[in-house]
C-alpha cells in the first residue's frame, strides 16, 4: 500500500521519543502531586471530603473509577499505579513492545487521572488539568518502535499546541487593555499566583524590555502558531520560538506543568533533520525509524483515532474567533480537544491573604498572633520565592483567588478549623507551622498589599517584598469548647 506511506513520518522519531518520555513524566509529576495533597485537602476527612461530594454527583456526566465509592486507600492505590505507568513509559519500556503496548499505557494515565480530575472540585479546577488529559490521550495513539510516528497524529498534537497559544493570545487581545498598551508585564512578574526566584529581577527590569516582551509575546502566540504546520524547517523554527517563549514563563514564574507541557507538546513540529543540525549528538537515524511496515490494523486506529479528534475539533475551533471565547472549557465529559487560554486580564496590585494564629485566651492586638507560612505562596518579606513547577501547589494556588474572589469559601473554613484542631495531614501542606503541632486557640485571616522592594530598598531593608497591612478578612474563630 504506498499511498500508506504517507501516513508514516519517520524523520520524526524524536519528536515522539520527546512526546512519549516527557508526557509521561508530567504525569508522574501529576500523580505525585495527587498523592502528597489530595488526602489533605478532599480526603475522607479532607478540606472538601469526596465522599459528600458523590452524594450528589451525577454518574452520568463525569467518568470516574470513584463513582461507585471513594476511600485515601482506593486514592492512594490509583495513584501509584499511575507513578508506575508513568516511570515505565518515561524508560521507554513499553515503546519497544507492540503498538498497542504505549497506547494501553497512555489510556490508563488518562482513564487513572480523569477519575481524580473529575472529583477533585476546586482544586483540580485548572486549564492544565484539561490539557494533561488531552495530551495523554493524543500521545497514546503515536506507536512504539516497531512503527514509524503516525503523521496524523503528529498534526493533532501541533493543532493542540496551536489551540493552548493561539488561545492564550487571543483571550489577551480581546482582554484587559493593558495587553493591547503593552503594559501588562508592569504589573503580571509582581502579581502572577506563584512567583519563582527569578520574579522580582524579571519585574525590576526596564519598561521598554516588558514592553517588547508583550510584543514578543503578541507574535509567539496570534502569528507563530500558524508555522507549526508549515514545510520544514518553517515548522522546527515555529516550535523554536514557542518553547524559548515557555522557558522564559518558566523562569520567571511558577505555573504548575502549564509551560512545560507546552514545550514538550511543541517538539511535535520538530523534525530529525533539524534536531539533528542543532544537537549533532542527535542522530538521523534511529533505530525505529522505517524498521518495519505499519500494520494495518494500526493504520486504520490511528486514522479512526484522528477522524474523531477532528470531529471534536468543531466547537473549539468555532469559539477561537467567537466574540464570547471561553477560556479552559471542554465541550464534551471525556475532556477532549479543548479550549485553553490563560491571563486575559492581569492583576494590577498583589493582596495576600495571611493566616495568623494565638494561644492567647483574648485575641485582641495585644495578643501573640503568629503567622502560618506557606510553601509557595509570599509570605516571609526576606523569603526568597522557590522554584516548584511543574510541581503543583494547590493550597497556594487557591490562596491567590482568595481576595480576587472571595475569602468566605467553603475549603477556606474548612482549613482555618483544620488549623485550629492542629491536624497534621493539612499541616503538611504549610512550609512553617508556628505552634509546633500545638492548637492554637484562636484563628484569623488578614489581608496585605505586597509590592517587590526596588533594589535600593533590598539593599537597605534585606526585604524582597514591602507589605503594607490592609483589613480583617475574617475576624478571630475558635473552637467550641469540647471540640
């Protein structure tokens, strides 16, 4: 059949061996991430507990392995069989089986992390989240060593990366005003959820550099996209500026896998050939590559496979130039071929919600309130902010949406009870506990304006942020006696 060959694109071996390894690995990360804080915050005693979350879950709507029954250990058992999967696909075992050995592999990481995505409530609500389920699914169907890469689903893969940046850019553009003045980077280093080391550096730089990054960021996103389908070496050079974009996001900040799935998504435009004229240690030929011809039965999944992504590919492909684009929504319950974009509008000032407790019996100013410190998120003024992606801090995270949103969440009591109780799971979760395991008698939330100190300031002070005090979130909460 040598109108077949068409369907094989065996001068991108490496693209898949990157596709493969590096998926599977943000999986491991996921599942991990999953193991350490998901019995904290939604376990049967957790934050927001699962099983009050079945009871009025439809069965019909969300496809999980939970649905029937939830407990830590059922959690803890998926988990580590997704951290198994997860390393053997990373060591390329099961790419040297069969074809449908991967695919096995790839759709039971999707199968395992949709059912703890679709209970996890509000703290599995992210965009990346989508795209990891996505992703796994589309890298399923690339073969193993004994195939050639499937072109076409090496297409879909850059259609995905052209949804998550062609997205992004446009939800900027139709967003905030400052994306359009070019003055959005002003303000994003200072005030992003979760800043890295090098975040403050990257916001004390001139104005005129965040005004080219914007414009760098305007071409990466709404123009480059488009030559991830174009002829070689068009295609490799498109992918080269996405993933020097990304990197330049994961220096500067802390997005969970968001940047680095993209990277990994965008080697799908990278042809051998290219790969090879950059890093010579790269070789030409590899070993899979035209090894033997594709069975039939592969061709013919891996073209059903990309007729039903392509069907699914309406709605998001519609709301991209939709006067009403959604941002992270997927249009069906197997979370497939979705809709991405990020930052459509950029915070202007950073308020940090602070969790302090006392021991003292009146909890007035006089009072010995002491401050819980948090892993990622600012708190500590001389704190130097740590790199955690693609690790995902997820009480961090919704602690940013707290004053975008609203500090009387259901999860936000439930944890300052935890904090009273002591409880050693959700302590856990915190870098610095300031009672050593003891109880505290009273809790409090109290809001603060940060802004990165200049370098003069720095200098001065050894502060890395200046925070000034702003209101009461929640007044003093105790413990009923008994309790």
């Amino acid at each position: 059949m040598d109108w077949a060959s068409w369907f094989d694109a065996p001068d991108y071996e490496f693209a898949r061996q990157v596709l493969q390894r590096g998926i599977a690995a943000l999986y491991f990360v996921a599942f991990l991430s999953t193991l350490n804080q998901f019995p904290a915050l939604l376990g049967e005693r957790g934050l927001l507990p699962v099983p009050d979350y079945l009871e009025g879950f439809s069965r019909l709507r969300r496809p999980t392995l939970f649905r029937w029954r939830y407990s830590d250990r059922l959690l803890r058992a998926v988990c580590g069989t997704g951290l198994a999967i997860s390393a053997l696909l990373v060591a390329g075992l099961p790419q040297t089986g069969p074809p449908w050995l991967p695919m096995i592999a790839f759709l039971a990481l999707w199968l395992l992390y949709m059912s703890i995505v679709n209970v996890g409530q509000t703290f599995y609500g992210f965009g990346w989240e989508m795209l990891i389920l996505e992703a796994g699914f589309t890298v399923a169907f690339l073969g193993s060593d004994q195939t050639d890469p499937p072109r076409t689903i090496l297409l879909l893969v850059a259609w995905l990366v052209f949804r998550l940046e062609f997205g992004a850019g446009m939800i900027k553009i139709r967003g905030g005003r400052e994306w359009r003045d070019l003055t959005a980077l002003y303000y994003h280093h200072e005030t992003q959820p979760m800043p890295g080391p090098l975040s403050r550096q990257a916001h004390l730089l001139p104005k005129p550099f965040h005004r080219l990054e914007v414009l760098g960021n305007h071409f990466a996103q709404l123009v480059v996209p488009f030559f991830l389908f174009a002829p070689q070496p068009l295609a490799s050079a498109a992918a080269g500026i996405i993933i020097f974009t990304q990197l330049w996001l994961v220096a500067s900040g802390n997005f969970a896998w968001l940047n680095w799935i993209a990277i990994v998504l965008a080697f799908a435009a990278v042809s051998d050939p290219v790969a090879h004229a950059v890093l010579p240690a790269i070789p030409l030929d590899w070993h899979a590559a035209g090894s033997g011809q594709t069975p039939l039965w592969w061709l013919i999944l891996t073209l059903a496979v990309t007729v039903l992504l392509l069907v699914l590919s309406y709605w998001p492909a519609r709301n991209l130039f939709s006067h009403h684009q959604l941002m992270n929504a997927s249009f069906n319950r197997w979370q497939l071929v979705n809709t991405y974009g990020a930052f459509g509008t950029v915070t202007k000032q950073r308020i940090e919600v602070a969790v302090e407790g006392t021991r003292d019996e009146d909890p007035d100013e006089s009072a010995d309130w002491r401050e819980y410190e948090f892993k990622g998120k600012p708190g500590d003024v001389r704190r130097l902010s740590r790199q955690w992606a693609p690790y995902h801090l997820r009480l961090d995270w919704l602690m940013w949406f707290l004053p975008l949103r609203t500090v009387h969440e259901e999860w936000f009591y439930a944890f300052l009870e935890k904090l009273l109780k002591a409880d050693r799971t959700v302590l856990r979760l915190l870098r610095e506990d300031p009672f050593d395991g003891e109880r505290p008698r009273w809790v409090r939330a109290r809001t603060y304006l940060y802004r990165f100190s200049s370098r003069t300031e720095f200098r001065e002070t050894g502060q890395r942020w200046i925070r000034t005090p702003l209101y009461e979130a929640i007044p003093p909460l105790s413990l009923r006696r008994g309790s």
